[in-house]
C-alpha cells in the first residue's frame, strides 16, 4: 500500500534541481524516503516528481489517507527568518542594521538574534497547538489557566527562574488533561520509549545503555558575507561519532526552549547567565563556553535528555536542510509536557498516593532550601573572584609597591647599580614576588572560583526548574482527585477513572524517578567539584608558599 | 672654701622633719652633699639649716658666689605636678577628676598625664636657658632663629616628624655658637666622654664594650591611692643587672624629651605612635610595649645613646627621692646639642670639607627618599593588617557560610541527622575550613604585619629625626664659613677660627659616624626583620594549605 503524506508547509524547490515545491495541505504520495539528510521523494496530484524535506510534511494513517481531510490553518511561516540568518541581511532590514553596529557579533547573538529569529515563529505555533486542543466539556480555557495558576503559586513558583515566554505556554501541557483523559493517543515506537524500574526501593530512570560525552571546543568567531557580519560559534565533538557540530548560542537557546517545553516533568539544566562576569571578550567567551559545557554535561548524563531526537539533531546534523527540516518536526512534536508521559514506561505496581505526596512535599522543601543555597554559592563565587581579581590584587601591589620603593631608596645609598648590596636586591625580590602573587590572584579563579560558580550556576538552574516540575505533578494530582469526585457523582465511568489513576502514576513515576536522578547526580557531580575546588586551591596557597620560600633564599642567613 | 647654691624653685619642706622651706632664687651655703637619695643640707641667710633637694638648687662658681646676682625669674613651679603623680590627686584637682573618670588611665596617663606633670615644667626651663645665652656681639637673638628656620627649610625639615614644643628650642643648641666659640667651657671626665675611630675608611663610634640588653615586659595595670587611680607600668629589666624598673608612658616621654635635647646629631628613635590601631585596650597595650621594646633595642644598640647618663638613670633608678634628684639634673644638664660635642674625642686628622659636604648632601637625598619608603611601608602594614582583619576574615567567612548552608540543604534530603552523608559532612567541613581561615587571617597580624610595621615605626622615627641631624650639622658649618670671612676680615683671630675649625670637624665627625652606625644597624636589622616577616608568612599560608588538606580527606576518593 502506497503511504501519503500531506504538507505542512509551503516549500519552494530550487529552479532546475530534482527538488519540488509543495504547498500547505496538499496530499503526495511518497516514493522514495531513502534519499538521506532529511529530503523524501514524493509525487503530487498533478503527477510531478521530486525531492521536498520530510520535516516539511506528516505521515498520514491508512484512515487519513483514503479521505480527502482539510490541512491544519498554516502558521503565517516567513521563511526569510527560518535558515541560518542568512537571508535577514537584505537590504533595509533592520536586522541587518543591527548586525553591522555590533561587529563583535556576541550581543546580537544573545540579545537579537536569538529572538527575532525563533522566538516569534514558535510563538504562533504554540498559540495555534492552544487552539487546536479539546477543552473538558463544561469547562472553558480560562478555567484551566486560572486553575493552573493557583497551583502553581501553591508551590511558590516564584523561587525558580522565571521561564522566557511562559505566558505563551500552552496550558494544555500542564493540566494534561489529553494525556490523562487519553484523548491523545499517539504510537510512540518502541525505540522512544523510556523505562522507569525499581532499584531496590527506589524507582529509577532505566540506566543510560551506551554512556557519551560531548566536548564544547574553545569558540571560533565565524563570519557571513565576507565578514560583513561574524558571529561566536561552538564546536561540539559527540564521542559517538567524532563528527564536530558548529552551533551559535541561538541554536541552543532554541534547542533549550524545545526542551523545556517537551520536558515538563524533567528540570532543565541552563544555559550561561547572562550575568556572566569577564573583564576581556575572550574571558568572557570561555566562561560561556564552560557554562555550555555542563549544560551539555548534564544532557550527557541524564537517562531522558541524553537520547531525545531534538538533542540528538541538535548534537548530529551537519547538513543545512536537514537541520531546517528537524527543527520543523521538533517544533511539531506533539509530545509535550504530560502528553510526553505516553513515552514512559513505568512498573506495573499501583502508587500508594500518600508516599507519594510525602516524598514531594519533602522534596519541595528541600529544593526550596536548596535554591537558596545554591544561589548563595554562585553570588558568592562571583563576588569573591571580582574581590581577588580587585582588591586582593590591588593589596597585593601595594605591598609589593612598598617594598620596591623601600628597596630603590636603599640603593641610593650604594653609589652605583652595580654595587647593589644582598639586603637592597633581597628586598626588591620581596617586593616583585608581592606583585606576583597580586598576579596570581588575579589569575586564579578561573582554575577554582570560576569553575565553581559555573557548577552552581547549572544546579541554580536545576533547582529553579524543580518547582515547576513539582506543580505540574502537582496538577496532574489535582486532576485525578477531581476525576474521583466526578466519578463518585457519577459523571465519570469507572473504567476511565481507572485510566486517569494509571496515567497519573506514570506522573508519580517520573517524578519519583527524576528526584531520584537528581540526587543521585548531585551526590556524584558535588564530590568531584568540591574535591577538584580544593586541590585548585591547595594549588594556589602552595604557590604562594613557594614564591615566599624562593623569596627568603635571597637574604643572608 | 664654702659652696653657694642658689634655689632655682620653691620647695617647701614637711613641717616637723629636717627639711627646710626655700624660695627661688634665694642663696644658701652647702653643709652637707652627702645625705644621699638626691638630698643636700644647707645654711639660709637666716641662719637655719635643712634637707632640701639637691635638683632644686643650682651651685654657684666662685665668681658667682661674692656677688647678690638677682636670681632668673623663676618658673611658675607647681610642686603638685612634680612627682610621681602622688600629689595632684588633692581634692578639687582636675587631674583627680579625669583620673577616676578614666579608670584604665591610658588615655589619662597617655593625653593627660605626659603633658601636664612635663610639658610645662620643662618648656618653661628651657625658656630661661634661652635667655641665658649670650648672643653673638651685634647679632639680636631673633636674627639666629630666623636664619635657623632658614637652614632647616633648606633641608626641607618637613620631611621629618613634627618634634613636640619644637617652637620652644633654644636656638644656641642648633646654632651651637656656645661651643663653636669655645665660650662654654665644661670639664668632661673621662668616663663620660665618647671617641670615633677609623675603621678602613669609614668613621665610626667605638663600638659598645659591654653590649647589654633591656627586655620590656608585659605591662601591668598597677594603682594608686587604693585603687582610686589606675595607670599601665611597663616593666623594664636590663639585662646587665636583672633588675626590673617599673616605668610609665610618662617616664619615656620625659626621657625622650631630654635625649631629644640632648643629642642633636642623634637621631632619637621614636616612642610608640599614638595613631598606633588595636581593637580592643590589651592589644592596643601590647603594640604599644612592642614599640617601646623597638626603642629600647635602638637605645641598647647605639655606642653613644645606650651608655648617656640619662638613659642609664631611667633604666636603673628604683628609688623615689633619687629619681627625682637624677631628673633635676638631667634638665639642668648644660651639654645639650652642640654643646655635647665637648663630650666626643675625634681623630686627629683635619677633614676635607668638599667630602663632608658631598657626603651630607648624598645622605640627603637618601633620608629624602627613605622617609617617602618607609611612611610607605608603615603605612601598608597598618592597611594591610585593617584589611586582613576586616575585609579578607569577612570574605572567608561569606565563603564559608555558603558551604555550610548548602551542606544543611542537603541534609533537608537525607532525613535525620544520623544519616548524614559523606559528602553533606564533607561540604559543612569545608565551610567550617573557611570560616577558620577567616579567624586566622583576622589573628595573623599580629606575627607578620602588626611587628612590621613596628619596626617600620621605629625607622619613620629614625629617619624623620635625620633632616634635622643634617641641619645642625649645616648651620655649624655655614657659622664656620661666616667667621673664616670674619678672619678673612681681620674680625676674628687666626687661632680662634683653628679652634672653630677644629671643633667644626668634631661636629662633622658627628654626623659621619652616626650615618654609618644607621646604616649598619640598619642592614643587620632590616635583614632579620624581612625574613622574620617572610618566615611568618610561610607559616601562615602552609597554615592555610594545611586545613584544605585536611578538609581534602572529608569526601570520597
């Protein structure tokens, strides 16, 4: 049986090259989907034939495909804003104008690119998945969102970090009532799905099979047009493969945002603050470079994140039109916040509802504590590496100033240069050695300060994105107490309510499974931190010890 | 035959004893100078005799004696003020008043004491010895003190520390026209007098025959009248005799006065600087004993300093009545500045004065950029202590209070305290490690920094006194140039300018072998206290590395 697909979006193929273009809704039948890098091969209604991206259409069911269905209202797509930045530079555009003001291209990076580019395009997206979901009958939209709101100041959402666009959130995701009233039902394959099993009396993420890790070399400023505009741009290195990936802050401010919106029950670690404190563009751009690098340590490392399509695609694709084409089909992905728990696979045993609101109610104090503490840590990393690369350098010059001078008056007093005596020399070297422990001062956080403040600033994230994890649990909870109380009045069928109950412990399950990852990950990751912290430090006060001791050796005994 | 005295004070003598009343300026004839204790009997006009003390009296030479000379007005003397402070405590004295308001008599015996029981005394002594000297015929005495302040301008006298009552110095000890003259003419015996050699080429004073030490100990808060009055003593033990003299602020003050007086081409190392810091009294005491201890040492190390009357007196006097006997005479004492040069014995060789003066001028320029060095040093060791003490303890205690709540967040997670983890205990380690080093940097100062800048002290002090060294010694030789004119104009006679030629280059050797004792002392001294502060230091910061170590072995492996 021939398989068709329908367009999701308009798509124009290159003149006199076997692409073809497609427009939104029609109807193709597909012919060959082994042409690689994303394109699929496909003839249309008028008997044409040709290439066309395969993020660019849907697979329609055997169902679907006899009749002739209307295509979903499609997105006002400005394909200007969709490549690689490429074509915002026409003439006139003030993109373009900002992008030649800040040749640096870091600014436009963070501030501008990474908005204009993805932010709005996504938006509509998420106002139309809005309109497309089925509210419960008798209840209207507002009502969830009003209700959602409640719960999640019942948690005090206000200690984690405050999302970009949450008002664009699509409430659906988090009351989930498709998932748990199972009005979305979706084949997820089997090589999606994702375990949850019990390790001794705790339930766990099924372990990562085929570990990886993921190098962020030290940046590359690109450049565009002949250098009319260049940009930052970070070499990632897959240990899978070995094949190096380029991407710029925007491809993973994107990527964060796709994650953060599939992975409502997952805290997503952060990407660099942009707080971040540097005195030169270099420094600056290594600090963000390390911050990368645990955001993607972190990916690496969870049982979840580490094999996700929108990561994979994100660490993998090399190819222009395939990453167009995967960013299209991961913006289209239908299995966000709680319909995602259609993936998961958790033990057959029912949850006993009460261990599970203690553990996170208990979890919810911790955590509450934790970003506090965590917060704490990273100021203070921060504030301490400004004082020793100020004040403490700056005192460290002043004696070293004032022995120098002592020791310049001292030869005054010894006719000429060569007639130096040990003392005059011994205190001069006295004085150098000050200044080069200010030196040392001055370099040293970024061995045990900085390093330090960018772990605390990953757990900040993880700890901010807690609380909303635990009120869409939360919710989930809520609803199910309200299926019950509808079910005892009769307006729901026992059958279903038993549905609710199972999907709502895949919730419980993930939840438990998540703090438990996160525990078990802290306890690992803040050992090695704490210990390589205090080596860097011990270090640091040898050196001085050594600096001072080869001082000392100058003067007569 | 008989001896004359003349009372240069009222003294009144307790009624119903042996002592007898006398009156300024009123002659007596000397039974007895052999009561000891500073006592002498005497026969007034009326016939009466009596104990008076011996340093109220002056003895008058033989020529003095047939003649009723009309006594020098008398200084306001207010006997209440006069002795060890007993007597100013009648009722209705304001001193009494401040003395119970102030019950640690610190700041009393450091603000109050020093000055009122002194100052005045003194000042006004030295007035009158200022209008004693005979002027240079045709030259009014106003001339000299401004071609004095002329001089010293020229050696920019800023430079140096601003001496106290400075405005109250006769002129004729800087001017020293008295010894240049040879008008004063004293018999110095042989034990008193002091002789510069030829060591290679350099002129030095002989060297201490008996070298001997004074240690000043701990001071104690001792008390008068019941408790009533309470003042610090500083206990002084030399090491040539073992016993231990209990001295005051106020003692050294006066003791500093009259080596100040005395030795114009000395200069007094400092006592302890009232801008001295401590943050509570103990160890604001304890700077200050240390500070005397750097001035005892100076006086014990210097050939001419550490065998003068005055100070040995200080060092070893027990006894009240001989106390005050020993003070009289040191105020009366006649070889104050140049006079003093009476006392020194040079070799015979004539100088050359182009190398004299090429040699004051390049000490010069050297005590110019020394005082600059050595304000400098001073002063960073007392910021520098401030900052350790606040800001670098504060910093360590922001860092260590971080971990310790973290580690109490992470303790939240693991239940009851019994189950704290390894690593929770290791973090709260670390924290504690921090706030210790804190304490430590708050403690260290006082073996590194605080001595440091004590001996920087001493060498402010040192160094400040040299520019006025430099100006005596300019004045004496500009006063020889003025009467080789003189000679040259047939107003002075041949034999005359030899002897002041002679007594010049006595002043000349003065000062060569005073800049080569400093710099010697110097050398010795500045080598040992750099490696002391180095090895501090060391200790200090293996100190540090040594707790990192420590807290190291909490985590796991």
């Amino acid at each position: 049986m021939t398989t068709q697909v329908q367009a999701l979006y308009d798509f124009s193929g290159e003149p006199n090259t076997t692409e073809m273009s497609i427009t939104c809704g029609e109807i193709l039948t597909l012919i060959n989907t082994e042409i690689g890098e994303g394109w699929w091969e496909g003839r249309n209604s008028k008997g044409e034939t040709g290439l066309f991206p395969a993020a660019y259409v849907r697979k329609l069911a055997p169902e679907e495909s006899v009749q002739t269905k209307a295509a979903p209202a499609a997105p006002r797509y400005d394909q200007a804003n969709d490549d690689w930045g490429d074509q915002q530079f026409s003439a006139g555009d003030s993109n373009f104008q900002r992008g030649t003001s800040h040749e640096e291209g870091w600014d436009d990076d963070w501030d501008d690119d990474t908005y204009s580019e993805i932010g709005p395009v996504q938006q509509q997206n998420k106002t139309q998945y809005n309109q497309q979901l089925t509210p419960l009958p008798g209840m209207p939209i507002s009502d969830y969102n009003h209700h959602n709101e409640d719960t999640a100041s019942n948690y005090g959402s206000s200690v984690g970090t405050v999302k970009k666009n949450s008002s664009f959130k699509p409430s659906s995701k988090v009351t989930g009532e498709s998932y748990l009233l199972a009005t979305l039902n979706v084949e997820v394959p089997d090589s999606e799905k994702v375990y949850i099993v019990q390790e001794e009396d705790r339930y766990e993420w099924w372990p990562i099979t085929q570990p990886y890790t993921v190098t962020v070399a030290s940046p590359k400023k690109e450049s565009k047009f002949k250098g009319i505009k260049s940009f930052i741009a970070y070499q990632l290195t897959p240990s899978f493969n070995n094949i190096q990936v380029s991407r710029r802050y925007k491809h993973f401010d994107w990527l964060h945002e796709r994650l953060q919106e599939k992975f409502t029950l997952i805290p997503i670690p952060p990407l660099p603050d942009k707080q971040i404190s540097g005195r030169y563009d270099e420094q600056l751009i290594e600090r963000r470079r390390v911050q990368l690098q645990e955001f993607v340590d972190w990916m690496c490392r969870h049982p979840v994140l580490s094999k996700c399509e929108v990561w994979q695609h994100f660490l993998t694709c090399t190819d222009e039109k395939r990453w167009k084409a995967g960013k299209r089909q991961a913006e289209r992905d239908a299995l966000l916040g709680l319909n995602y728990c259609i993936s998961i696979v958790v033990p057959e045993k029912a949850l006993l509802q009460s261990q599970v609101d203690h553990i996170a109610e208990q979890c919810h104090m911790f955590i509450n504590s934790m970003d506090t503490s965590v917060k704490s840590v990273a100021n203070m990393c921060m504030a301490h590496t400004k004082k020793l690369q100020t004040s403490y350098k700056a005192d460290c010059q002043k004696v070293g100033e004032a022995f120098c001078s002592l020791a310049a008056s001292l030869s005054l007093d010894e006719g000429s240069l060569a007639s130096t005596s040990k003392l005059t020399t011994a205190i001069k070297m006295t004085g150098s050695a000050y200044i080069d422990i200010g030196r040392m001062y001055d370099d040293q956080p970024k061995y045990d300060w900085e390093p330090l403040g960018d772990k605390f600033h990953l757990y900040k994230g993880i700890v901010g994105g807690f609380p909303d994890v635990l009120n869409t649990h939360k919710s989930a909870i809520q609803k199910k107490r309200e299926y019950e109380r509808q079910t005892a009045e009769n307006k729901m069928q026992v059958a279903q309510l038993n549905e609710v109950i199972r999907r709502t412990d895949v919730v419980s399950y993930s939840l438990l499974a998540e703090i438990n990852h996160f525990k078990a990950e802290r306890t690992k990751d803040l050992n090695a931190t704490m210990q390589k912290f205090l080596r860097q430090q011990i270090t640091f006060y040898k050196r001085v010890v050594e600096k001072l001791e080869t001082t000392l050796k100058y003067y007569d005994e």
